[in-house]
C-alpha cells in the first residue's frame, strides 16, 4: 500500500493555475508547469515509462495503443502522465467509498484533489479536442497548447470516468466543467473510431451523472459550428437521450437553469428540439407519451407546464398519426368515468381533489394561450361530458370556473353559421352516436353521479344504483353558464342560433303525424320525442332573454335578429296561442330594452305581419302583446321614470360595490352615458361628482384613474361645479396626502381636456396650486409646482397677470426650501412657462428675471444635478425661441424691396382728361 501522505504532501507543493479555485491568478501560467513538472520529477522516483505503464494497465489500454504514447515527447505530455498517476495512486490506496476512519481525508486534502482533477482535464481533454470545437469560446484558449494524441486522450477519459465516481469530488459542481470536457472528448474520438469503450463512457455519463447536466452541455457544444461527421453525432446522442426514460424532463431542467431567457422562450426552444419532421413516427410517439407524463407530473408547475403544452402542440401540427395519438391519450384520460371497467354500486371512482386536478389540467392543455394549447376543437366530442361535470359541480368552486373555460372557448371557436348550430341542435337532442367513432360524443356513464361532500365545496364520484336516472336538462345548464361567463358575443350567437331552431322545431311539430298509442310507455316516449325539444329551447330563450347584458349585445346584432324573429312571424300558422305569446313577449323586452333596436329598419318591417296578427287573432293576449309592440315601434310608447332611470342606477349599484373590477366597470358606463348625454345622468350631475370623490380616494389605481377619467368627461357638462369641488377637496386640510395629490391629477387633467379655454377659471386653477406650493407638506408641496409647471405651458399668453407672485414663489422655494423634489418641480415652473411663449416680444420684460434665475442654477456646480438639468432645458427652449424671433425677423427684412426715385425728373406729363359738356 503507497503512502498516500507523501503524494498529499507533493500536491501542496504543486500550483494548479488551471484549477477552477485559482483561474482568477493566470500571469504565472507559463512558468507553473516547469515548475510543477520538476517537483514531481524530483519527489517522485518512478521512472515515467513505468508510470505510464501502470496506467494503460490499470485503464485497459492495449500494447499498441500504450506504444503510440511518448512521454518524453513534451513537458506537457510528461505532465499529464504524472500528475494523473499521483491521482491515480490515491484514489486507488484510498477508499473514499468507506465510512471507517482510516479513510477518512481532510478538507484540505479534497481540495488539493479535486484541483488537480480540475488542472488535469485541462491539459488532457480540453487541449486535445477536435478543432472545430476551438471555435467556441469556452475551448478558444486551449488552441495549441499540445498536439492531440488519440491514445492519450482515450487513457484520460477512461481515468476520468473511473475517477468522476467518486461522489466526494463533485463538492459544489466541481466536477461540471470536467464532465463538459469530457463529453467533448469522447466525442472527438468518436468521429476518428467508434469503441465500446467510448460508448460506456457515454452511458456512465447519461445514467450516473445528472442528465440535465448532459443534455446542458450536449447543446452548448452543438451551438458551435461544426463539421458534419461531428454535427451529427451530438444530434444523435441528443435524439438517444430524449428517448430514453426521463429525455424530455432532462432536457426541460437543462434549459431551465439557463438564466436571463423568458420561460416562454424556453418553450418555443425546446418545443422545437423534440418535436421535429426530421424524426422516426416511433420517436414521435414516444416522445408524445413522455410529454404528456411529464405535464401531468408537473401540472402545478406554470413555467414547465407551459414547455409541455407546447410540445404537444408541435406534436400535434406536424402529422395526422401524431393527432390520432394525442386524441386516443386524451380519449383514456376520462376512460374511468365515461366508461369504467367496474361498475359496483356505492364505488367512489374519484374523490374531489383528483377530479379537480384533471379538470385543471384539461384547462391549462387547451385554455393556456390560444398558441401555445391544444387546438379546441378536440373538445367538441366531451362536451357533453364536460357539461355534466359542471352542472354537477358547486358554482363557487375553481373546477366549475375551469371547465366553463373550457366549454366556452371550445364553442367560441366554432364557425357561426353552421358548425355552431349544428353542435347545439345535437346538444339539445342530446344525440351522442355518430356515423362513425371519431363523431362519437362522450358522455357521462349513466350509473355515475357526482355527490356533495360535507364541505359544500368538494364532491365526490361515486357509482349509483342500477336504476339511477340522469336528466339531461340543456334547457337550464348551457344558458346558465353562458350568462355566469359575462361573454355576451358568444350567447348572443347561441341565442339567434336556438331561436332558428325554435321556427324549424316549430314547423316539423305541425308537419308530424301522430299514430295510434296502445301503451303508456309508448306515449311517454311519443311526448318526449315530439314536444322536449321545443320546452328546454323554450326555457332555454326565456332564461337568455332576461339578461341585460344579453339584450344590450343583441341589440348590436339588430338586423340578424329581426330576420330570425320575422321568420317566425311569417311562419306562425299553426303555432299555438302560447308560442305566438312566447313570440311577442320576447320581441316587446328586446325592444323595451334598447332604443336602437326600434329605430333599426328591420324593426319597421315587422309591422306589417304585427298589424295583420292583431286583426286576425281572437285570443285577446296575443292582440293585447301584439298592439303593445306595435305602440313601442311606432313611437307612441314611452319609457317609464323607472325604465329612464334604470341604466344610471346600475352604474351607481356598480360604483357603490366593494369590489374594484366592478366599480371601474361602474365609472365606465357612468363615462358612456355621459358621452351619449343621457338626461337622468346630466340630471344627476352633483350625484355623479360626489360618487367620483367618494371613488377616487380607492387605493386601486385601476378605479381612481378611471375617476380621473370620469371627471374629464363631466367637465363638458358642469365645468365650473367640476373645478369648484376638486379644488376645494384639493385644498383640504383634513383629506389624506395621497388623496389630495390624486385630486390635484384629476384637476390638471380636466385644465387639459379644456385647453386654452381654461383661462376663463384661471382664478381657480392658478390659487388651487400656488396656495399648495406653499403647504408646510413637502410631498403635497413637489406636487402643487409640477401641476403649476403644466398650467403655466397653458396658460402662458395670461402669465402678465400672475408672473410677479409666480416668481416670488419659485424664489421663495430654491432660497427657504430644504426638499430637494419640490426644488426641482420649481424649476420646472420657469422651463414649463418658457416653453408655452409662443411670441418672446409680448413677454420682454419677464424674460430677463428667468433667465438670470436659471442662469445662475445652471452654472451652479454644487447645484443638485436635475435641477441643473431642468434649468439647463429651459435656456435651450429660450435660446431655440430666440434664434426663431430673429430668424423670422432676418426673412421679414429680405422680404422688404428697397427703391430710391426722384421726382420731377423724366416723369411722363399726366393724360389730361378729355371734358365734354352737352348743353339742352
């Protein structure tokens, strides 16, 4: 047994500058090396052939190869050879496996250790390898620093493979720049001769190390241009991995560790590594099945998740087999409850928090982004299924709001005309066979039920009894979702699509036969059939119609929908009585709730089948709706107060809610109504500016920005009341300080939205900010001068009036002030004023006051920088305004033709006029 101590004490003597712990220290790399050879020759006496032996013996090189190594061929070959038996004798004489005493080394000894692996690979992997990977920068300084030799090169990557199992060595990634240069010398060899010996180091590589690892530094060494052979073998050891168990998951964490790229970039990018026409139908599929594992497996991980999506996406583009797989994944996902394999009554299938993660999967596979998931229209056969998964979940739960994601993208992404109706009209008939498997409709197993658990917001999937029943009641569900979603584009469509339905179910009612009935069954099953579907679309239309939101988009769609309705109407022969009311109540809400909807030329067409109706009927409701229609469309109906009222009512509801989506969404109709200048709301104003102080001291930005905004609409209608209010709630002393200084935005805003035709409240607006400039607050102090800078640019042509005290404020706060911010906001004042001059001559006597006050600002060096700065921008507008004046006045002058001309010289006698006079 060696005495490891004596080869320690050798590398402590030894300076290891390629070491990753001394790289900084390079200036004595030239010299190390003599150095460090001359101590090894003198305290190790084995000869150096001997020392290579031992080596290729104990490495498995052959006779041949140990032969085409020399030694003494160059220092640096003398080098690598020592020093890699020094290791070689310690990792063999100790057993750094071992627990027991005796085999337990310093911390200092390890680190000596794991240096001189570090400076070991350096010289023999790095400064070996194809040149084509010099081009890189992380191999460009090893370039010629030693002529490569394949057999020495093969002895240091089986040393190193050997020695990288020694777990202790990879102490705070130690070893990550060692496996990196190993891997590109394998490779180097590969492309001269493939080796078993090669192939089991890569494998040791793939399965011992970390495989993110691998795959990290398999790309970093393909971004480099390489020759073809070499090109080729990276991308074939990256095709090997990928499909090897855990590929893609690897592949994700490699990239993930990348710092400073977007997580959707690191998507697109390896979205576009795996899923490649490039590869075998049998790669694709393997890799598609990895890719769904790995999302289920991390479905509460945002950022991975997303790189999974995409891939199946990818995936899914590139083939007809591969979208045939993914369908027949996703036909298995829910195998367990639309068709499971026992059916035992009382089973519980799945509890609550497994059915809500493979809702939300379902929702982040094809609701994630409208690029990056699952085309939607793989949900068209499940939503059946997914409809009672919904009905039979509580509404307040985040598994219902998923899955009415997904329902509604799904059928917003249907074509309107006719691949929409069609997937509704089958909805309603609840007609789930098709022609053919692929137009199958998956449905709920009629023996499975979703039961409430003790919390009201988990469930449970149990198996019913053997005669359990489930009602497929469309009419309620698809309509109660549509209006809980708040999309009304996509119900306005599924409302004219049902009431198309309703004509033609209408008119196949009174074209049927009815035969003769021997059985109660059969009559169940005639009435079922017959009158079913016009209920639930009955039920359905009347659900709908009573929504406002629904009535104001319909009444944007007018003409499509005054062609349904007159189609029913021009088909009324032989409607009963209670169609004909259903008819009619629908048209007089629709018209009773939107005035553009009576104006609307479809709407005059429809009163000539409205009067024929009203004489022809002889049930006195349906002449009683009729003749109210026609007294709405011919204008002799009037709204009530209440019906007047009821749209500034909504929006205060809205605005007094607590709830801060809502109130914006409050302030917005409030802002629509004003610009349609709706009476009750003009009517109201003092209201609607109480409501807007109230709001605007909200904490959400969101909701005190459309205040803002709200207040510039209201100061068309109320200018003077609008400005009175928000200056006295600007100069109150009892407000907040974030409050006052948001009420100071909305004032500088609505001068903004007046323009110059503010100066007739130039007394308000002027006293509002100078008083503030002079608040003990420093804050509200910065604030009040950087809205007078903005006054002052608009109200420059009235400056004469108030530029005395302007000026002894500005003074007053550069002299007396400690605040730096409302120094500069000071200074901003004579910029902000210099640039709205328009003629520098109507303003000759203030100018000289402002530029000697910025002057002196500007050449201040101990001056604080903005302020500088500000002063510095408002002598450049002066002197720009200056030079414009003279440049103007330079053309006027040229413009001017000067002419001497002395009279009574040569001057042409005038024409005397010829005078005739007529005498009677």
């Amino acid at each position: 047994m060696a005495n490891t101590a004596k080869y320690f004490a050798l590398l402590e003597s030894l300076r290891f500058d390629r070491a990753l712990a001394t790289k900084g220290n390079t200036s004595a790399s030239q010299t190390s090396l003599p150095n460090n050879l001359l101590l090894l020759q003198k305290y190790e006496k084995m000869e150096l052939t001997a020392q290579l032996h031992e080596l290729c013996l104990a490495y498995q090189l052959t006779t041949e190869q140990e032969s085409s190594i020399d030694p003494g061929k160059s220092p640096t070959v003398a080098y690598i050879v020592r020093v890699q038996h020094v290791l070689h004798v310690i990792t063999k004489n100790i057993d750094f496996h071992s627990d027991a005493k005796e085999d337990l080394i310093s911390v200092a000894h390890l680190k000596l250790c794991i240096q001189a692996t570090q400076e070991l690979s350096y010289y023999t992997l790095r400064c070996q390898l194809h040149e084509d990977f010099y081009k890189s920068p992380l191999f460009q300084e090893a370039k010629g620093k030693l002529q490569a030799s394949p057999c020495l090169l093969l002895l240091g990557i089986q040393f190193f493979v050997d020695l990288l199992q020694i777990r202790q060595f990879h102490l705070a990634n130690s070893m990550e720049q060692v496996q990196r240069d190993l891997l590109a010398g394998i490779m180097t060899l590969r492309v001269l001769e493939d080796s078993p010996k090669l192939d089991e180091a890569i494998s040791y590589l793939w399965e011992k190390e970390l495989k993110a690892d691998f795959f990290r530094h398999i790309l970093l060494l393909k971004a480099t241009p390489l020759c073809k052979p070499l090109a080729e073998a990276l991308h074939q050891q990256l095709l090997d991995k990928l499909n090897s168990p855990q590929g893609f998951a690897s592949l994700v964490d490699a990239l993930h560790q990348t710092p400073n790229v977007s997580p959707t970039r690191k998507a697109e990018i390896i979205s576009g590594i795996v899923a490649r026409k490039g590869f075998s139908q049998l790669t694709q599929g393997k890799m598609i099945r990895q890719v769904w594992e790995y999302c289920v497996f991390y479905l509460h991980d945002a950022d991975k998740l997303c790189v999974g999506v995409l891939s199946l996406r990818r995936f899914y583009d590139l083939n007809e087999r591969n979208q045939r797989q993914i369908e027949d994944i996703i036909r298995k996902h829910w195998k367990s409850l639309t068709n499971p394999e026992d059916v035992i009554s009382g089973l519980i299938l799945m509890e609550n928090q497994e059915l809500c993660n493979r809702i939300l999967f379902w929702q982040q596979l094809f609701c994630s982004s409208s690029v990056a998931c699952l085309p939607s229209k793989l949900l068209v056969p499940y939503l059946p299924f997914l409809l009672q998964l919904y009905d039979g979940l509580p509404l307040e739960s985040s598994a219902g709001s998923q899955l009415s994601n997904l329902i509604i993208r799904c059928l917003d992404n249907r074509e309107k005309d006719n691949e929409l109706p069609e997937i509704l009209l089958r909805l309603f008939k609840w007609k789930m066979d098709g022609e053919m498997e692929s137009h199958t409709w998956h449905t709920l197993h009629p023996r499975i039920f979703i039961l409430p658990g003790q919390d009201s917001l988990k469930v449970q999937v149990k198996v019913a009894h053997q005669d359990h029943h489930v009602a497929h009641d469309m009419g309620r569900i698809l309509p109660g979702l549509l209006l809980s979603s708040f999309h009304s584009s996509l119900a306005c469509k599924v409302f004219l699509a049902l009431l198309r339905f309703m004509g033609n179910q209408l008119s196949e009612e009174q074209d049927g036969g009815v035969d003769l009935l021997s059985q109660e069954s059969e009559l169940k099953d005639f009435l079922h059939s017959k009158y079913q579907l016009t209920l639930d679309l009955l039920i359905a239309l009347n659900q709908m119609v009573a929504h406002q939101p629904l009535r104001t988009h319909l009444a944007t769609q007018s003409k499509e929908l005054l062609a349904v309705l007159k189609d029913l109407m021009q088909s009324k022969r032989g409607y009963n009585d209670h169609i004909l009311l259903t008819i009619l109540n629908l048209l007089e809400e629709l018209l009773e709730g939107s005035e553009e909807l009576r104006l609307s030329e479809g709407t005059k067409d429809l009163q000539e089948q409205l009067i024929k109706l009203s004489r022809e009927s002889r049930n006195p409701q349906v002449l009683n709706s009729a003749q109210s229609v026609l007294s709405k469309i011919q204008g002799s109906w009037r709204p009530t107060k209440a019906l007047q009222s009821k749209h500034f009512l909504e929006a205060r509801a809205m605005i007094e809610k607590d709830q801060y989506h809502l109130q914006a969404y409050g302030i917005q109709l409030l802002i629509d109504l004003i610009q349609k200048k709706d009476p009750v709301t003009l009517s109201q104003g003092h209201t609607v500016i109480a409501l807007a102080l109230t709001t605007l001291k909200s904490k959400e930005s969101y909701v005190f920005l459309n205040c803002v905004r709200l207040f510039v609409q209201l100061v068309h209608v109320m200018e003077a009341e609008v400005l009175d209010k928000l200056s006295d709630e600007y100069l109150s002393d009892t407000a907040a300080l974030d409050h006052r200084l948001v009420v100071g935005e909305a004032i500088l805003k609505v001068a903004q939205e007046l323009g110059p035709l503010c100066y007739r409240y130039k007394a308000v607006l002027l006293n509002c900010f100078m008083h503030g400039a002079r608040s003990p607050l420093n804050e509200f102090r910065m604030s009040a001068f950087a809205n007078l800078a903005q006054l002052c640019r608009l109200l420059a042509y009235q400056v004469h009036n108030f530029f005395q005290e302007l000026l002894h404020l500005v003074n007053s706060e550069l002299t007396s002030g400690h605040y730096v911010p409302a120094k500069r906001a000071a200074v901003l004042v004579l910029a902000e004023l210099l640039n709205g001059m328009d003629n520098l001559l109507d303003y000759q006597e203030m100018l000289l006051p402002i530029y000697r006050l910025l002057r002196a600002i500007e050449t201040e060096e101990s001056c604080d920088p903005q302020m500088r700065q500000h002063a510095a921008n408002g002598l450049k507008i002066l002197n720009e305004k200056c030079k414009l004046l003279i440049q103007t006045s330079l053309e006027e002058q040229q413009s001017l033709q000067k002419q001497i001309k002395v009279l009574g010289i040569k001057d042409e006698a005038p024409l005397k006029k010829k005078i005739s006079i007529f005498l009677n």
